[in-house]
C-alpha cells in the first residue's frame, strides 16, 4: 500500500469511528480510531494521529472508563504540543480538566481549565473562553 492509499485508508477509518462513537458503538469506534492512528502515526501525521488520541478518549469517557480517558487525552497532549497545535493544546486541557472534574478532583480539574483559559483567549475563541470561564467558576 503506498503513502497515498494509507492516508485515505486512514481517513476512513477515522471517519467510520465517528460513525460507530454517534452510535453509541462503542468497541467498533475504538477499533476504528486505533487503526486510523496507527496509519497516521506510520505516515508521519501527527495532528491527524493526536486527534485520534482524543478520539478515543472521548469513547472512553462516553463508555464512563475515566482513567482510560485520561491516559489517551494525555498521550495526545506532547503530540498537539509538539507541532505547536494551541487549539489541540487547548482542548486537551479542557478534556482532562473535564474528566478530573467528574471524578471530583476540584484542584486538578481547575488547573487545567485555567491552563486552556490564556489559550483560548489568544486564539479569540469566545465561545470555549466562556465554556471555560463558566466552569472555573462553578468549580471554585
């Protein structure tokens, strides 16, 4: 299979993922978003691969396997900071702040609302500025 074949083979196993996680199919969107990062990751794509972490992060939060989630919303974070990726930066931030906060880990899960804050605001994002700003503050 050459690099082209791969990288189509690769966004179609990304897309059906989001397909199966719609559906609530939980075990079929993880076996597709593991593919389609494994392909990434083989060619060399490191936002498309990061963003597949948090895919399955978020399927691992949907199926209520927190400590899953993090691991995955984690492992994506040094690839979003690697290619210098602030919204990915951001949102993972926000993803392992979320996940801290329905373990009712408070501290943790302000300090990451309050890492993604200065960078949503510097990206000009009002509305995950205000996603934000709510939460910290029913947090606090």
């Amino acid at each position: 299979m050459d690099k082209q074949e791969k990288l189509e083979k690769a966004k179609l196993c990304s897309n059906e993922g989001l397909n199966h996680a719609l559906k609530q199919e939980h075990d079929m969107a993880l076996g597709n978003f593991n593919k389609a990062f494994l392909l990434f990751k083989e060619l060399g794509e490191k936002l498309y691969a990061a963003l597949q972490l948090g895919n399955i992060g978020s399927v691992y939060r949907n199926m209520e396997e927190y400590n899953l989630s993090l691991e995955e919303y984690h492992k994506a974070l040094p690839l979003f900071e690697e290619i210098g990726h602030k919204e990915g930066i951001a949102d993972q931030f926000t993803n392992i702040a979320y996940i801290h906060a329905m373990k009712g880990e408070t501290k943790e899960a302000l300090e990451y609302f309050k890492k993604a804050l200065p960078l949503y605001e510097e990206m000009g994002s009002e509305q995950k500025c205000e996603f934000t700003k709510q939460n910290i503050k029913a947090l606090e």
